[in-house]
C-alpha cells in the first residue's frame, strides 16, 4: 500500500514538472507578454532565486526592492540596450561586464550562429573540426607580434586556467608573480592569481608559487624577480591585466608594460596578458597590448570574444611556449571549448569588429564620453574623486562607496545600467558597446548629471 501511495505520489510530482517545463516553453516561444504573463516571471524569479537559485543575490542586487517582493527581470535585448519583463528599456553601460562589443544579439552573429546550429551544434570530438582551425588562422593574423597557436575555452577563468598550465609545462616552473588589485577568475587556479581577499580566503591555500606585487611598481617587481632567483625559485610567469578591469579601471604607469616584457625576458619568464576585458576592441584598440606596443607570450581572452551570443574563450601563444602541448594535445582539453557555435560566433565577432572598425570608433566614442562625464562632475568634487579610462572601458572613482552606489540606483531608475567593481561601488565602471550611438552617450551622460546633483 505504502509503495502504491509513493509511486502516485511521483507520478503526480512528473506530471507536474511536465506541465511547468511546457507553461515555460511556451513563455520562451512568446516576443512579448501580457502584464499578466509579466507578472507571474517575476514572481517565479524572485521565488525561484530564493529557494532554488541563492537568496543572497536578492540582497545584492540594486535590481531588487526592499522586500524581495519585486525585481527588474530581463527579457529581450538589441543594439545598446535591453528591455525588463515590463518592457521598461535600459541602455547598457555594463554590457554583462565588458561582454557586448558588438552589441547585444549582433545580426552577423546571431546569424552565423542559427547558420551553423541548422547544420551541426557541437563536434564529435574525434574527427577534426573546420571552424575551430579556422578560427586560429584568424587569430594568428590579427593578433600582435608571433603569437600563433590557438587553445579554445568556454570563459576567462578557464583561459586564465589554460595560460598557466601551459606556463607551467614550459618551464617546469612554479612560481607567478601577479599584482595587487588584479582579477583574474575563480577558479583555484586563477583565484590564486586574484588579489581580492575576500573571493580567496574561504579557499586558502591556492595553488602554491604566486606573488603578488603593486600594480604599476616596477621595482618591486624587479626585486621580486632578483629574490626569487636567489632562492631559487625562479618565475614561471608574469600575470597582468595590461589595465585593471575590476580593480578599479586602472591603467598602467607609462613604459611600465614594456619594463615588465623586459624584466621577463631577462630572467627567462613568460609574459601571460590576461585580456579577457580588455581584448577585442574594447580599450581603442583590438588588443591592449598593442596600445603600449608589447607582445606577450601567451594572451587569454574571453567575454567579448563570443559576439555576446555564445560562451566562448581562448588563449594565443608563441610557438615556441605552445609547442609543449605538441607531443600530447591531450594535456589539457575541455569538451566545449571550440565548438562549432562559439567558433561561429567567434569569427563573426571578428568580421563585425573589422569591417565596423570598432576598436577605432571605441577611441573616438570613448574620449567623447569621458570628457562629457568629466564635465557633468563640475561643482561635484565633494563626491567624485578622479574619471578615467581607455577606449570605452571608464572608470568613475568616488571618495565613498555609499555615494556610488546611489549614482549607480539612480542611474538605473533613469534607465542606465551601471555596475562597480569588484563588488565595490566605490567606482563604477561605464563599459556599453562599442556601436552605442552618440545620442544614448548624451542620454547617459545627462543622467549620471542629474543623478550627480541629486545625492549627498
């Protein structure tokens, strides 16, 4: 009797699931939504998080009221902009932290992606896979200096991950200097290059070797090196953001990258960019190394390299570094990385970033949106210490991080999407596409005004 009752018992459970999967399917087939279907998406998400996804981000987000009773929920996006459940639009200056390049739901890429999905989604594994050699062709033109050999992942972590198992193979050395400030993933071994204490400390100790020195202060790094040496703990790797995403939007100290290459080549060490938010157009340039005109030995990359369409990673390395894989290709693989999808998306990315000359509008656009941000903090030194930036990666530092956060609330009010750093609103970070319009600039800059003047 009692096993009837559980068997009945999971099948009305089956059912139940079944008919909430198809109400759901049916939600995804739909462009628009009644206020009614709006309604109930939003409390299924604010639910859902609670229950089944984490709490803690409906206390995080800025998205969400007081009570956790309402949340802004994304829906549908387009261009520079992307639309609430409520259809409320919102241009997008954090651009999913720096992953929009190309904008959201690009034509090109979508397309090239829908292209190859009616044809194969992902590859046997086994046979050899056109897109993903083609892709490294690609990359092996367009990126800086001898960097040849490509290996495909699926985020930056994972590239960052890839970059130091290839430094490691290299040399058969163990020790990385990164520097203070610097982000660089969450996965242990990338954490073990983070600075951030709070993301290390639950998970110490790390991968054992890294130090972590000033970013921007060559002489520590030099002393580093000569110390490491003497104990004869040589340096397998330099890690650097060539500048600081989620550090702040700090950029280097001029002829500070080029001292680095030349400390590395002096001691025999790799040069590893982690240009995961910087790479792809964003900072005025394709890559950010060519900014300050140096070539490192491997460069890893992620975000917008997928078109904001697709997952998708890669690092590019000399010949002379990658040639360690070479004897056995096998070790370090990842089932996604290089799928035809993301490959798809990848090279389409490439196409829109040339043929749109992105990385120069980003310069162009980019000066444009700093000057105007400059201006709009005139009267307002009380609460703005210091705008900076590159391209289209700008960071706005406050003397205080409550006064961020409520320039980043208010922006959002007004239809801005804006987002701190490491957590920290104490600077925010304005990174929106590459194509946004000079009128949604103006849009944005008359906001973060109004917003500015209203705040104590």
């Amino acid at each position: 009797m009692s096993t009837n009752i559980e068997n009945k018992k999971e099948e009305l459970q089956v059912e139940s699931v079944d008919q909430y999967i198809k109400q759901v399917l049916k939600m995804i087939e739909k462009e628009q939504v009644t206020e009614e279907e709006a309604k109930w998406i939003t409390q299924e998400t604010v639910n859902n998080f609670r229950e089944h996804v984490n709490p803690g981000f409906l206390e995080y987000r800025k998205t969400v009221t007081q009570d956790g009773q309402f949340a802004a929920v994304e829906w549908s996006d387009g261009g520079s902009c992307f639309q609430d459940v409520n259809g409320k639009k919102y241009i997008d200056c954090l651009g999913g932290f720096g992953i929009y390049n190309v904008g959201h739901r690009n034509e090109k890429v979508v397309k090239a992606v829908t292209d190859q999905l009616k044809r194969q989604a992902l590859h046997s594994q086994d046979l050899l896979d056109p897109l993903r050699a083609i892709l490294a062709k690609i990359l092996a033109e367009i990126t800086p200096g001898d960097l040849k050999y490509s290996f495909f992942t699926n985020s930056g972590t994972e590239s960052v991950e890839a970059a130091l198992k290839l430094a490691k193979m290299y040399s058969e050395r163990t020790t990385f200097i990164a520097t203070t400030r610097s982000f660089h993933g969450k996965s242990l071994g990338s954490l073990s290059g983070t600075a951030k204490g709070m993301f290390r400390k639950p998970f110490l100790p790390l991968i054992p070797g890294f130090r972590h020195v000033a970013f921007g202060d060559i002489d520590m790094m030099r002393k580093t090196f000569e110390a490491c040496a003497l104990v004869g703990e040589d340096v397998a790797a330099v890690l650097l953001e060539p500048i600081q995403g989620e550090g702040g939007i700090i950029l280097p100290p001029e002829g500070y990258l080029k001292q680095v290459r030349e400390l590395c080549d002096e001691y025999g060490a790799l040069l590893i960019f982690d240009e995961v938010q910087t790479g792809m157009g964003r900072t005025g340039k394709m890559f950010a190394a060519e900014l300050y005109d140096v070539v490192p030995d491997i460069l890893c990359l992620a975000k917008a390299f997928g078109g904001g369409v697709m997952p998708a990673g890669a690092i590019v390395a000399k010949e002379k570094v990658f040639k360690s894989w070479f004897d056995n290709p096998f070790m370090h693989t990842t089932t996604f990385g290089g799928n035809p999808l993301a490959c798809a998306a990848a090279i389409a990315t490439i196409d829109v970033l040339l043929e749109e000359n992105l990385p120069a509008r980003a310069a162009e656009v980019g000066e444009y949106f700093l000057q105007g941000l400059k201006d709009a903090t005139k009267g307002h030194e009380d609460k703005v210490m210091e705008i900076r930036g590159q391209g289209l990666m700008i960071g706005i530092e406050f003397h205080k991080d409550e006064v961020g956060y409520e320039v980043s609330k208010g922006m959002f009010d007004k239809g801005v999407l804006v987002a701190g750093t490491l957590v920290n609103s104490k600077t925010i970070r304005i990174e929106p596409p590459l194509n946004i319009s000079y009128d949604e600039v103006n849009i944005v800059i008359q906001a973060f005004k109004e917003v500015l003047q209203n705040v104590n």
